[in-house]
C-alpha cells in the first residue's frame, strides 16, 4: 500500500466511528433520510441546501445517504480489495466530516440536522 493510501485509510479510520453495523442501522431511520440534498442539489424539507448532506426533498437519494451505503460497504469488505475509487471517495469522506465538525451548533446537538448529516457520513459526533 502506498504511503498516500495508508495515509487515506489511517484518517477515514479515525473520522468514521460508526461500525458498519451502526451506520446501516442508522441509514434505515427516518432521519436519516430527512436530511440533506439530492445529487441534483434540490434541497432538504426545511429549505437548507447543501450538497454533501444527508434526503432528497421529494423521494430520491440524498448524496450523504448514498455515501453512507458506501461506507458501509468499505467497512465490509476487504482492505486489499479497494480500488482508487474507494481511496477517492474516503477522501471526499473525511473532508465532509471535518467540514462539517468546524461547523458545530452551539447547544444540544443530540437531534439536530447537524448531528444527523454527518451520521449519514459514518460519524456520530456524540461518540
């Protein structure tokens, strides 16, 4: 494994800490799919827009729903077995999650939008 990819794998490590069982489990909830945007852009119920976030306004999967099935796949499977495309999408992983956690609401964020967004990218800030 290259030093860049161990370097990828090192940090999603770190910035997932949902297992794979969580984060499916989780991805099945209603809000779950309550937040975020379609690949389109449209925006979530409430108006937000935000294109790395969590449902689609009117059916459709959201970009972090869709992710979120991603991840769950790369927690499953197998370390050798993952392609540039898996190493890519790490990274579009970690950037959200870090994006994301420099945004923090101030307050209880147990059932927030926040909280529930980066859930569907695989990290539980509560954790």
């Amino acid at each position: 494994m290259s030093e860049d990819r161990k370097a990828v794998a090192d940090e999603f490590g770190k910035a997932v800490n949902m297992t794979a069982k969580e984060l499916e489990h989780w991805l099945t909830t209603d809000e779950s799919k309550s937040v975020g945007a379609s690949k389109d852009g449209s925006s979530s119920k409430d108006g937000s827009s935000s294109k790395d976030g969590g449902s689609a306004k009117d059916g459709g999967e959201s970009v972090g729903h869709e992710s979120g099935r991603k991840i769950v796949a790369l927690l499953r499977g197998k370390k050798s077995d993952r392609s540039d495309g898996d190493y890519d999408h790490m990274s579009k992983v970690i950037g959200y999650i870090h994006r994301h956690l420099a945004q923090r609401p101030s307050g209880d964020v147990r059932e927030t939008r926040w909280r529930y967004s980066l859930m569907n990218w695989g990290h539980d800030p509560l954790k």
